[in-house]
C-alpha cells in the first residue's frame, strides 16, 4: 500500500477551537489546544486534570457548596449511555439523587472500582462520596455477584433508596462504573465543581459485550507519544468499555520500546520520527506504567513488534540485520514496503526470539502481536517459512499470534488471530486460514481506520481507504464483512490510529473522537440494538462532555450536535 502525501491543511479563521465546538478545527487550531494540554490546561478524558496536574488532589467536601436540590429529577434518560446497553428498563420517578450524605459502598474486591467511581464523580460535583466498607442507607453499592451476564457484564439498579452495581468480575464493575458517569449530566466531566443535578435515573440496565475484543490501535511509531498521551487514549478506550489497546511499536521510522539485549535498538532506531523530529521510545518502566495504568482500566495492552518488513529502525541501529549487511540511514519519509528481516538467517530468528521474549515477559496481556504486513520485498514462500518459524517463538513465549492478515497462509499455530485490514468482503485466504482454526479482529480500513480523513477537506490524515466520516464507521457489521468467515470466528474488531499524519494529542482526540465511540458502540452493543438515528442522537449528547472535559473533536455534520452548553462554574451560596 503506498501512502499519499497530506496536502497542506485549509486556511481559515483561526481561534479557540475546537473546544467552543462551533466549527471544523483548523491544524492551527490543533496545534494551540496540544499547546494547551501541554501547559496542563486542559483534562483528562477520565476527568482529572491533564499532564503535571494529573496528579493534583481532587476537590475537598465542602458542604455548604453542596446541596441535595430536592425534587430535581434526571437530566439523562437511562438508555441514553454510549455503547447502548443490551437491556434497559427505566422506572419513571425511581430517581438517586447524589448529595454530600452519599457514601459508596464497597466490599474489599469491588473496592478499586468504587474508587475510580470516586474519582471520576467528586471533581464536578463536589461531592465528597466517601468509599466505605461498611453497608450505609442511601449508598451506591458496588458488589463482585455474579448477575449472569458474562465475564464483562454487569447489572445496575437506580432506586430512590440506593444504586446498585454489580459483576462476575472488576472488568464488569469498570464498564458499570462508565456506565454511571455517562448518567450524569455532561458537567460531570468538569475538572472543577458546577452545577448538577447530579441525580441518577431511576430503572434496571443489564449490559453485556457482543464481541470480547473491542480495541483500538496507536502507531507510536511514526510519529512517538509519550506516556501521558497513551494514558489519555486509554481514557477514551475505556470510556467506551473498549478493552484493549494495540500499540504499533516498531515501524521503518522508529523503534518505540527497549530491548534490553538488543540496546541500540532505542538509542539508534528510536532516535527520528516521520519529518525528522527527535522521536524516542518507552523504557521498561514507561511501558510498564502504560500497561498498569490499561488494566486498571481493564484494557488489554497488545503489543506490536512488526515484522520481518517495516524493519528499518531495527536495521539502522544493528547493520549486521540487514540483508545486505549494509546498514541503511534513518527514515524520516512515509513509503512503506522496502525494508526486512532475512528469512534465510539464523540471526533474524536469533533476534525475534530475543525482542519477542523481552517484550512477552514485560506484557501480561495473551497477544503478541508480530505484524506481517507489506513485506513487499519478500518472496511469498520465504514469507510463509519466516512466518512459521516466528509463530512458535510467540507460543514459546506464553503468547498466542495476532499478526495481519497477510500471516494467513502460514501454517495454523494454535489460537492464532488475524486481524483483517482489506476493504473486500472476500478473501478466500483468510477464509481458508479460518477453516484451519484461525480467528479474526475485524479491521476494515474503509470502516475503523482512525488516520483516514472524515472528508476530503478534512485538515489531518489519509485517503487511501477513503474518507471515513461517523455514519460510515458505523453502519456495518463486524460480523458479516467477510464473506466465508462464520461469526464465530471474529473475535470482534479494533480501530487503528496510525500516525504518518498525526502528530499531537489534539490529532489523536480529532481522529478518534467521534468515530471511536462509533466503532466502540459496534464492538459492544447487541446486532439489533444498530440504529443510526438513534445512535447519532446518543452520540451528539456527548459532545458537550467532550467540550466540558477540554477535548477536541471532529463535529461531523452528520450528528446533530446540541449548541455548545459548558457548564459554568459553580457560584458558592453565601
Ligand atoms: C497500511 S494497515 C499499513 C500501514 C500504514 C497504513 C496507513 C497496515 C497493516 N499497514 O503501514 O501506516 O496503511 O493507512
């Protein structure tokens, strides 16, 4: 696949957008809400206080700002959550309201989801929502019960009298916990105290998954982002109760995670970016912080080590790699297709054995992911041997395969998983691959790539797969893309970032946000819970939550957002 240039990004007026949500984003836009994020201006998508803030303490109980308004109802319909849920029964006037007495409930095992609920609600509110062990009247009590709804589901009651929460599992009372935060009002996402009413629906909602794998993936290495900027994109996953995230590790232009056996790799191949910027990569601990931070989020890191083409990083650093034993210069371009590991030499396995048990060891996820794609300079039996050898590597390590599609003609590896990326609805090669026992992460680009423009005007991204606006990410099946592919060899489907174009954390949030919710809701929801008029309804009510959170967004013309409303500040009473 060859790439296409980015033309230069549309001229207009320029200002503090997209934040006040009114209009398209320019890249100079862009470029000053980066600044902005930067500087710690700006939150977090899981509601605290961005960069060196983040660690900043959460408001204080104050109860003479904080007041029970009573008789104040919900402000949100209990179906009104994104993914929908698979089963919502509101109970008109069975309303919780949250006041300075609410306490939430936990038993020891529930209590880091009580926590995080704690967390994400007392900024704005105010509240002071203590997390208690001990039963309370009046409480939202999170309990590991098992509802029988599967290893992610969980089932939440609203009651005038309590809320509550319960899952086989901590992943199940994560996706309740979003639940609940999206069943506030958007000023739940303030960083800073507003106003309410902060009063829960009253009724049942009983949520499971469609599809186990629900992910998304970033390409650090292309252009790289540090920590914080994966942590917030794991914020964004996890919102939408997507529960992994692929990371893009390796690529020609850099080389993103350490290799302790294999030092250069680093300090050489992660030294430039696409456009010759300074690059960089993640130590151990940085990626051991990105993987942590992800499971408490109950996110999935798979890790990408791309193989035996997009090499070139890996190549500059150890010359000896190269095919031709001449160490090639750094790229900084975006072709894609020239550069690979030998097949015909002991040392490319010698080196895949070595990164790929480094990186299993650091990574307590079941995938590795080895790539695979675009190895143009190949031919396709040294690109099946290469492919044989290196999946039992990966099971060597403890992992199972994940790797693109292009390993389907390989020999089956036992759990191996492809991820389609074509834009045809058949491939007898990936079908036949399925016959042998693979599964498949359904990828489409014309559907979830994330770098695709929403429009040809669109100021950032690709066009190859062409323009990819939110009713086109959404309406298909994840399902029923491929044809001979039964459905219960997908696996579900994951969304890919990738960044020859994208270069600061307001690029990503422009990119993903709205079409991830999008992909996300196609990942979770039942098949016949698929409805655009009704999903570009519940998509429009969260642009205010964006807005009020400080992220941007791509207002597609196509979802009827409601006039930007961000909440004011708080007056305290006298
Ligand atoms: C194809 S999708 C690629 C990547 C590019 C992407 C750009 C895939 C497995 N390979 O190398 O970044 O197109 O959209």
């Amino acid at each position: 696949m060859s790439t296409t240039p980015s033309p230069a990004p549309p001229t207009g007026p320029t200002g503090p957008v997209p934040l006040d949500g009114t209009r398209e984003p320019t890249a100079a836009d862009l470029a000053g809400s980066a600044a902005a994020l930067a500087a710690g201006q700006l939150a977090t998508a899981d509601g605290t206080p961005a960069g060196p803030q983040r660690a900043a303490a959460v408001p204080g109980p104050d109860r003479a700002m904080v007041t029970a308004v009573p008789g104040r109802r919900a402000t949100v319909a209990l179906g009104d959550v994104l993914p929908v849920p698979a089963s919502v029964r509101p109970e008109p006037g069975a309303d919780f309201p949250l006041t300075v007495d609410t306490v939430i409930h936990a038993e020891p095992a529930a209590r880091a989801a009580a926590d995080r609920l704690a967390t994400l609600l007392r900024p704005a509110t105010g509240l002071p929502l203590p997390v208690a062990v001990a039963p309370a009247a009046g409480a939202i009590t999170l309990a590991l019960a098992d509802p029988g709804l599967g290893p992610e589901g969980y089932r939440l009651d609203v009651t005038p009298t309590g809320v509550r929460l319960t899952a086989a599992t901590p992943a199940g009372l994560g996706h309740g916990v979003q639940t609940l935060r999206q069943l506030l009002p958007a000023g739940v996402e303030s960083p800073t105290p507003v106003d309410g009413p902060w009063v829960l629906p009253g009724g049942t909602i009983e949520d499971h998954p469609r599809f186990g794998y629900r992910g998304a993936m970033l390409d650090v290495a292309r252009h790289f982002f540090g920590v914080d900027e994966v942590l917030r994109v794991v914020d964004h996953l996890a919102r939408y109760k997507l529960n992994h995230l692929h990371l893009h590790l390796t690529d020609d232009q850099g080389w993103r995670i350490a290799v302790e056996s294999w030092p250069r790799l680093t300090e050489v191949g992660g030294a430039t970016q696409v456009g010759g910027g300074p690059g960089g990569w993640y130590t151990r601990d940085d990626y051991r912080r990105i993987v942590r931070y992800a499971a408490e989020r109950h996110v999935t890191v798979v890790p990408e080590i791309d193989l035996p083409g997009h090499t070139n990083a890996a190549l500059t650093a150890y010359g000896r790699l190269a095919p031709d034993g001449v160490t090639p210069s750094p790229y900084t371009g975006t072709e894609v297709g020239f550069s690979y590991l030998d097949p015909d030499r002991e040392l490319s396995y010698s080196f895949v054995a070595d990164v790929l048990g480094e990186v299993a060891a650091l990574t307590p996820g079941p995938y590795l992911h080895i790539g695979g794609d675009e190895a143009f300079k190949v031919p396709a039996d040294a690109y099946a041997r290469f492919v044989d050898r290196v999946q039992p590597i990966v099971a060597e390590a403890g992992k199972t395969v994940l790797g693109w599609h292009q390993i389907a003609p390989a020999t089956h590896s036992p759990g191996r998983v492809l991820q389609y990326w074509g834009t045809t609805a058949t491939d007898p090669v990936v079908a036949d691959a399925v016959r042998r026992g693979a599964r498949v992460v359904m990828s489409p680009a014309d559907r979830t790539y994330l770098d695709m423009r929403y429009t040809p005007e669109s100021p950032v991204g690709h066009d190859w797969a062409g323009a990819i606006d939110v009713r086109r990410a959404y309406d298909w099946d994840p399902a029923g893309y491929l044809d001979d592919v039964p459905a219960e060899a997908v696996l579900g489907l994951s969304a890919p970032l990738w960044t020859e174009y994208v270069t600061s954390r307001a690029e990503i949030e422009y990119m993903l946000l709205p079409r991830l919710p999008a992909l996300a809701e196609l990942g979770w929801s039942p098949r016949d819970t698929h409805d655009w008029a009704a999903f570009r309804r519940r998509l429009a009510a969260q642009g205010p939550r964006w807005e009020t959170a400080g992220t941007g967004y791509h207002r597609s013309p196509e979802v009827p957002w409601p006039v930007a409303a961000v909440p004011a500040p708080r007056v305290p009473e006298s």
